[in-house]
C-alpha cells in the first residue's frame, strides 16, 4: 500500500499495481505505449510511457515500481517534445502506405501519431525494404511496418514457447525475422496467430481470403455455404457497439445472408459429433489401456505443435476431427445430392476465431475421398470487415435463425470455445441422465476458469479417471515433459493452442483486453445456460444422421487419416 502524486493529484496504489504505468491508468490518465501489455514480459522498448519525477529524472512508467510518496508527471513539454521525437523516429523507418495498409484505422501508431500531434518527419530512413512473408497460409509478416516493441518475439517465445521469430541482424537491419532466415512456413510456427493479435502496426496480418470468397459469391454457378464457431458470436458484437461477450449469432446470420452466403450452419452442431466420437474412442482406450493418455485434436495448432516437437506422442492424439472439419465433410456428404445442391458447385466457407484453421483445411487428413471438405476458412475479423465493407447496419439488424438442416446443436457444442469446453462436453456425455444437479457438479468439478492448467478427477463407473485441461503452448510443453518423465499421469488431456480457448484466438477481433479475456467465456456459458439440450448425445438432429446421411461412413467423415 501506499500513495503517489500524479500530475498533482494523489492516487493510493496496492501490491496489484505492479508498475507506475498501472497507477497512471488507475489515476484515469491514458499513457501512450506501444510495447507494453500485462500479460508479458516487460520490455520497455518504445519509451513512449516515460515519465518526469520531482527531480526531473525521467524513466518509462512500465518498468518502474511504485513507491510511497513518488511524485510524477505525464505530460510536461519536455517529455511531449521527446514522444513526438520518437514517433517521428519510428515513423521514418515505417512503409507509411497508412491509406492502403489493411490496418489503417486500427493501427497503434497511426492513433498513437494522431494523438501526439505529428504531422511531419524530420527523419530519412536508412532501412532495407524486405519482402512480405507469405508462405504461411494464417498470417503475413511485412518487416517494413515493425516498430521492434517485440510484443510477437514475447508473445511467441515466452507464452506459446514456439520462439519461431526473434530479432535479428543489427544497426539499421535490426529487425523481427525468423530465427533461421528462411519463411515462417519452414519453421517451427504452428499458425496460432497469438502475434498478430499483439501487433500494434500492419507487420503481422491475417493471410486474408476474402477476395476469394467474394467471387465465389457473385458467381450464379456455386452454392455457397457457411458454418460459424461457436467463439465468432460472442466477439463479433462489441465491433458494432454491443458490449463484449453478448451473444450476436441471430445478426451475423442475417448480414451472411444479406452479403450472399446461400446457407449458414452452426458449427456447435458439428461439435455435437466431436464429443460423441470423442467420449467413445476414450471409453476403448480406457477398456484397452492403449494410448492414453488421449490428446484432444480439435485445436490444429496443437495438432501441428505436436507433430513437430512431440512426433513420439502422436499415437496419443484423438483420431477425431474437429468439429469444423466434421461438419464440412458431413455438408459435403449432404450437397453429393442433387436435390440439394441444385445443380451448382458447392463452395464451403467456415468462419473461424482462429487463424490455424486456414492451415488445417490444406492438411491431407482434411479432405475427404481426395476432396478438400471445406474451401476457405474466414477468421472473425475478416467477417467483420466484409459486414463493414457492405454497408450493413448490424446494430439495426433483427435475429435470423441458423439453416436447416445443421442448426440444432447442444449447450456442450457451444462451450467448446472456452478452455475446457471440451473436457465439459465429455463429462456430461459420459454421465447417465441429465439432471440438472448433475450437470452442476459437472460445471463446479475444476473445468471452468482461465488457468492456464487445470486438473481434474472423476469417476465413471466406479474407475477413477485423471484428466488435465491446458491452454497455451508453453503450458503444454511443461504438461508434455511432465507426462514423458513419468511426474503426471492422465487418462484425458484437453489443449487448446490460445491461453483461455478459441474465445481468444489469433483471428479474433482487437483489442484482446482483460475484458475480453472475461466477457466472452462468460458470453458462451449464458448461451449454454438457455440451450434446452445439454448433451451432445442428446441432440436429435445429430442422432438422425447418424442413422441416415452418415450411416456407415462415420469413420471415414468423421475422423482424420482417412486420406
């Protein structure tokens, strides 16, 4: 505890604010940073934040602890006249095309220059102009728009623990790159798009299709169909000025409609099957001891994660599809029909939080009889770009219903955007009946809340099961090492690449805040809590395929290595 002067206004301060730059914010004074979020390591780098104390000593506010009886200040002209300077540096050695870059408007620097009033550069730039890296199907990087605030080296590093870029070279070559110097394809980079979402410039983009899309749209000869995760409809909202986490699925069905898509499904109904095929491949490897523990594969880059650092433990991975990939192959299967395809190509969109999901739709494992089930994946943001590009007043749209027949899908499809969503679908799945006091000691058992590993215990017909749901890359890689060296033994571990689940993925909307890390777990659980199905195997819709569409062919639409 203790008190600081800020600007001359006294402002108490607890062990909770870690930096000057917390108690600043807490004083309702906003300090320009472009490399410094809490949820990293502290850098320090841009010197956008620094501050003036009494005795005109000045240091950056992120990096400096507070102390009782400090008195600061934010703005005096010697350290307005010294933010501009450095904007102005930065601004030099930045491709200003700000008009065109795809992050004009959202852009840091570009509102962080507004703000500070720069309206000329002083500077000649001496950087090289390096080519645009697209060799990753998820994400762009353009060197040339970096500011080296190092949040993706962070970001990358320290919270995936993938480290597949880091700064390289130096002088005024000094730049983000890959640690190999060749195309972040090539490296160990698994898509997850955790980068870009802490980018503050255009440097790391999502590897857009939009175009592609469009076309397919205006084009009369293809049918074009979509599907939306669960996570899409509790972020899309607060673009439009809904507040975070509210559930806006019945408008995002309206504006898909309106832009062209000819069908919208819910991929919650795919997610249904997932758990079903899930809880029964456990229950064989429980009864046959092999395998376990069982890894869950709905989350690819995990799955890519796996193949490249862990390919001894691939034999763990579930063979199960994720839901997307499910419910592209079971569409697929259902457009074979001439009846229903209405004799039009048939282009299969799916729109995703999640940037990895553009890489999982090009795997081997992800087409079906030679077949690519699902087209091109769309992240949340580029939704939001096209809603906005059409002129749709979204705010003004009513609620349309999902399309027939892939609209009705259960509470647990729903959570699978929350970290342990899964290992939730799964317990009640494997639960006799569906009582409501079961189904709440199943929600207060360890499952739920953002901790980055959780561990849980239950019992299923009287044998005790171990399971551990982990989120983030670098939570896993412990968990992993852990489980090889013999120091923790599981029967069901659920991952998920993204620290709290799909709900924060790579291709969500920004900013990606503690408000959003809070409102859009809890906008899926309402959702779950007004769905009168509970269970995945008690959704009607999804029983009747299994009895029709899919009979005899689960194996082949619903699980990988089919080829």
């Amino acid at each position: 505890m203790g008190t600081m002067t800020i600007n001359g206004i006294q402002v108490e301060f607890t062990d909770q604010e870690e930096n000057v730059l917390s108690v600043i914010r807490k004083a309702d004074f906003e300090m320009p940073t472009l490399c410094y979020r809490p949820e990293l390591l502290i850098h320090g780098s841009c010197r956008l934040c620094v501050v003036e104390d009494k005795h005109g000593r000045t240091f950056a506010s992120c990096s400096e602890k507070p102390r009782d009886g400090m008195v600061i200040y934010t703005n005096t002209p010697r350290l307005m006249r010294y933010r501009k300077m450095i904007l102005e540096l930065l601004l030099a050695s930045h491709q200003r095309d700000c008009t065109t870059c795809i992050k004009s408007g959202e852009c840091l620097l570009q509102a962080t220059a507004r703000r500070m009033g720069v309206n000329q550069i002083r500077y000649e730039s001496e950087r090289t102009n390096y080519p645009l890296d697209m060799s990753s199907p998820a994400i762009v990087l353009n060197p040339n728009k970096c500011v080296l605030c190092g949040n993706c080296v962070r970001m990358c590093g320290d919270v995936q623990g993938i480290g597949a870029i880091d700064f390289v070279d130096q002088g005024p070559n000094y730049r983000v790159a890959t640690v190999v110097g060749s195309k972040l394809a090539d490296t160990h980079c698994v898509g997850c798009g955790q980068c870009r979402t802490l980018c503050p410039t255009g440097a790391i983009t999502i590897n857009t299709n939009i175009n592609a899309v469009r076309e397919a749209i205006a084009d009369p000869n293809i049918k074009v169909v979509a599907q939306i995760a669960p996570a899409v409809r509790v972020a899309v909202g607060h673009v439009f000025g809904f507040p975070n986490g509210v559930n806006v699925m019945g408008r995002i069905v309206n504006a898909m409609h309106r832009m062209g898509f000819d069908e919208v499904y819910d991929t919650a109904f795919g997610a249904d099957f997932t758990v079903m095929e899930e809880s029964k491949e456990l229950l064989e490897r429980l009864e046959s001891g092999e395998n376990l523990p069982l890894f869950t594969s709905c989350c690819p880059a995990w799955v890519l994660d796996c193949e490249k650092r862990y390919p001894e433990l691939i034999r763990h991975l579930s063979t199960c599809r994720s839901p997307m990939q499910m419910l592209g192959a079971v569409m697929r299967e259902y457009y074979r029909d001439p009846k229903n395809n209405e004799g039009k190509r048939v282009l299969s969109v799916a729109v995703m939080p999640c940037t990895a999901k553009k890489g999982e739709i090009l795997r081997p494992e992800s087409k079906t009889d030679g077949v690519q089930d699902i087209d091109y994946v769309l992240t949340t943001n580029e939704l939001c770009t096209m809603i906005k590009k059409d002129g749709i007043m979204f705010a003004h749209l009513e609620d349309e219903s999902v399309d027939m027949p892939f609209g009705i899908s259960s509470g647990a499809g729903m959570i699978f955007g929350n970290s342990g969503g899964v290992t939730e679908a799964v317990l009640r799945r494997l639960n006799d009946g569906h009582e409501r006091a079961k189904m709440e000691q199943i929600k207060h058992c360890g499952v739920r809340g953002e901790e980055g590993l959780k561990e849980i215990t239950f019992t299923y017909h009287g044998k005790e099961i171990k399971a551990a749901i982990v989120s983030g890359l670098a939570n896993a890689d412990k968990l992993l090492k852990k489980i090889e060296a013999g120091k923790a033994d599981y029967q069901f571990v659920e991952v998920m690449a993204c620290r709290r689940g799909c709900v924060m993925g790579g291709g969500q909307p920004l900013p990606a805040g503690q408000e959003e890390r809070a409102s859009r777990p809890s906008g899926l659980y309402a959702v779950d809590l007004t769905r009168q199905i509970k269970k995945s195997d008690e959704n009607p819709l999804a029983l009747s395929l299994y009895d029709g569409l899919i009979k005899g062919k689960e194996h082949k639409l619903l699980h990988r290595n089919n080829g």
